[in-house]
C-alpha cells in the first residue's frame, strides 16, 4: 500500500479490534424487535453525539407518511421509535454519501431455539452471536466506527457523509422512506444489509398474500356433505407451486443466476378449521413471492390471482365459490443501480484492497430499503455487510468478526476515497 494516509487508516481499525468488537456487543445486548426500538436508537443518538456528529432525531408523522406513494399500511405508528441521521460534515467540494441501516430486529419468541440468550452477545469461535448480529447491527456499527475512526485520526473529507440508522425496516421500510420524505438525500448511497460481504447493486422484491378458501360446512357425521378447506387448499397450494416452476423457468436476471433461489413462491402457512372434532370447512393461506428488478410489481401479482382464478375454475366447489387473493403485510419492489456506478467500483475496489480478492457482484437474495433510497431518493445505493443471508432471521443468529473488522475497513477506505472525490457529474 503506498498511501501512506490508507495504511493509518487500517492500522487504526486493527488497533480498535477490542472496542469494535465491545461496541457491536453492547448494540446487540440491547433488545429492539421491531416495534421497541427506543433504548438502542437512544444509546446510538448518543453515541453519536458524543464522537461529535450533527444528530437529527425524529418520529415519523404517521399521518403525512400515508400520503407517500410508497407508504404501505401497518398496525401502528411511531410515537417514541425515532430515526437518525448523523452528519459529519466536510469541508466542501467533494461527494456526499448516506450510509443506510436499521436496528429492529424480528421477534426471539422465548428463546426456544437458542443455544443462549438471544441478546446474549456472546462469543464463540470468533463470532459474535445474538439476535440482530448479523441482520443488521454488524452493518449499522460498522458505518459508525469508520466514521468515528477517521475522525479521531484527524482525516478531513470533502464531502459530507450521514448515518442513516431507521427503525422499522423488517415490516415497512418506512425508517428509511421517512428520511427521504425529510429531504435526506446524497450522491450515493452504501446500505449495510447482509451480504456475506458480496457487492450488491440490487436486490430482490418480496409480495406477502393471503387466500381464503370458503368450502361446504357440514356437521362431523356427515361430513360427505361438505367440502373441506383442507381439500380445496392443497389445489391451492399445487397451483402456487405451479406459479413458483413457471417463474422460475421464465423470469431471467444478469445478477441472479439462481433463480430457484431467487424467485421463492410459497405457502409459508396453512390454516383449516378450528375444532378437532369439527369439519374443516374453511382454510387461509398465507405466503409470499420473491421479484427481481425490471419486474412489474403489480403485474407479478395480478400473476398470482390469474393462477388462482384458473385452478378454481377447474373444481366443482371453487368454480362457483372461488377463493379470495389479498396482498396484505410485507411489499417491497425489487430495485437495482447500475452495474458500473462509481459507487460499485468504489466498494469493490476497496473489497479487494483489503482482502486481497476480488469481490463477488451479486444481487442480494433477500429485500432491502435501497429501494426507497434509489426510486424516491436520488440516492443510488449499493448493498454492502458482513452480515450472512443464510443466517439473517435464525435462531443462533452470529457475525463472523474477521467479517465484521473487514467490513469496517472497507467502509472507512470507501468513504475517503469517495467523498474526497470530485462531485459526479449532473444530468
């Protein structure tokens, strides 16, 4: 390495292994299922003002977030669940980038599962386990300390940098659709979501749905009156899988070569009845469907009702009773940037710089909220964690640290060298 400014970077990021590593811990120790994210959203407020950032904390007005077109309804607002954007300012003249995270987590149930407390923190053969680890407060710490750490070294940037931390992302987003609406924006984006520490330009789309199936009642002794739920949702069920064979075989994407990986189309759950010794004559399905970029959104799902018409069509009881397709819950559209924008380059250059290989470029398996940052932002956004997809939303949940310190390094290494740049061209 001959700049002598990057290896004191570096050296600066393996002198803090300990305190990097007590940071994450103490994040993750922090319970914030979505829905509870006061306490750790107050302790990074804090923390960030105390190494010096401009912070900005705010509730999300429920009521003016429904106006948005990318709103999506939830359960309940956001009184006392704040966002953040911390700002390290620079000196002008050169790139601004948003670092994007969130730090709510999916429910830990009881801990049924776990090898410990999932808010243990606990290390193990170089890892450090706990709900949120991996998905996505290793992502989050990491944005944080490369900031941190170049300011403690006295490395002044031109361009300004902001730590967007949101709240909400596993249910809506809307954490991360709330800081555009605020006016947050930047030349580029880097969000933290799991990526095995692959380069990510795009990630998929995620459709939740449900189907309610209405069959014949009948009492238990004479059940050969009726007709089951249980029946009618298996045909059901069969004709999703149908859908989910011809997605697979028809739908193409450059970063997705899997697409059996890529474009899941399932029943995740399947309710009938609600008596044991009472005939089964209504069912609810519930499931989801995966997207790639350059889909029409709604025209997957408008897919997935034709597919549930035409099998209806062919039964007896449901050509005259058919079920009822809804789109309720999670609806993320899948989003994508260039390829070849500097932002990619940037990240992958650094990746290799540290690591000595050269980075994978993938579409990341899984929705994120650069697709608020990309279609309403004017913030193109790259995917780039340490955090695993395999594991994200796993009972023992972990991030590898080597991973973690990784990261960190790339982060600091990208920031330099992008906001010390010339601002990218208009137009």
């Amino acid at each position: 390495m001959t700049d002598a400014t990057r290896q004191r970077i570096l050296d600066k990021i393996d002198a803090s292994r300990e305190s990097a590593v007590q940071f994450l811990q103490k994040m993750v120790s922090i319970p914030s299922v979505t829905g509870d994210e006061a306490a750790i959203q107050a302790f990074l407020g804090d923390y960030l003002n105390g190494i010096g950032l401009d912070v900005d904390m705010w509730e999300t007005d429920w009521e003016e977030l429904k106006k948005h077109p990318g709103y999506r309804p939830v359960a309940r607002g956001y009184e006392g669940r704040p966002n953040i954007v911390a700002t390290a300012k620079g000196t002008g003249g050169g790139r601004s980038l948003l670092l994007n995270g969130h730090t709510d987590v999916i429910p830990v149930g009881n801990g049924e599962g776990w090898s410990d407390n999932p808010w243990s923190a606990a290390i193990r053969d170089g890892r450090i386990y706990g709900r949120g680890s991996c998905d996505m407060k290793s992502g989050v710490a990491s944005h944080i300390l490369a900031v941190q750490y170049l300011k403690e070294l006295g490395i002044e940037l031109k361009g300004d940098v902001l730590i967007n931390i949101v709240i909400d992302e596993e249910v809506s987003g809307h954490g991360t659709l709330d800081t555009v609406i605020r006016g947050y924006t930047a030349d580029a984006g880097i969000s933290g979501e799991t990526s095995d520490l692959h380069v990510q330009p795009a990630c998929i789309g995620r459709i939740w749905f449900e189907i309610e199936i209405q069959g014949k009642p009948a009492g238990i002794q004479q059940r050969y009156l009726g007709v089951s739920g249980i029946a009618l949702g298996q045909k059901i069920v069969e004709a999703v899988q149908e859908l989910e064979d011809e997605r697979v075989a028809t739908v193409t994407h450059p970063l997705y070569p899997s697409a059996i990986d890529s474009l899941p189309c399932i029943i995740g759950s399947f309710q009938a009845g609600n008596y044991p010794s009472a005939f089964p004559a209504t069912a609810l399905l519930k499931g989801s469907i995966g997207t790639v970029p350059g889909e029409d959104h709604e025209g997957v799902k408008q897919s997935l009702v034709k597919k549930i018409a035409e099998a209806a069509a062919k039964d007896p009881w449901m050509k005259d009773h058919p079920p009822v397709v809804r789109f309720v819950g999670y609806d993320a559209e899948a989003s994508e940037i260039p390829r070849d924008h500097a932002i990619v380059h940037t990240v992958a250059r650094n990746y290799t710089e540290i690591t000595g290989k050269e980075p994978i470029i993938s579409g990341r398996q899984g929705a994120a909220d650069t697709r608020f940052l990309n279609s309403y932002g004017e913030t193109p956004t790259v995917i780039f964690g340490p955090g695993s997809t395999a594991v994200m939303h796993a009972n023992d949940e972990y991030v590898s640290i080597d991973d973690y310190l990784a990261a960190i390094k790339v982060m600091a290494l990208s920031i330099y060298d992008w906001c010390n740049a010339e601002p990218l061209a208009k137009g």
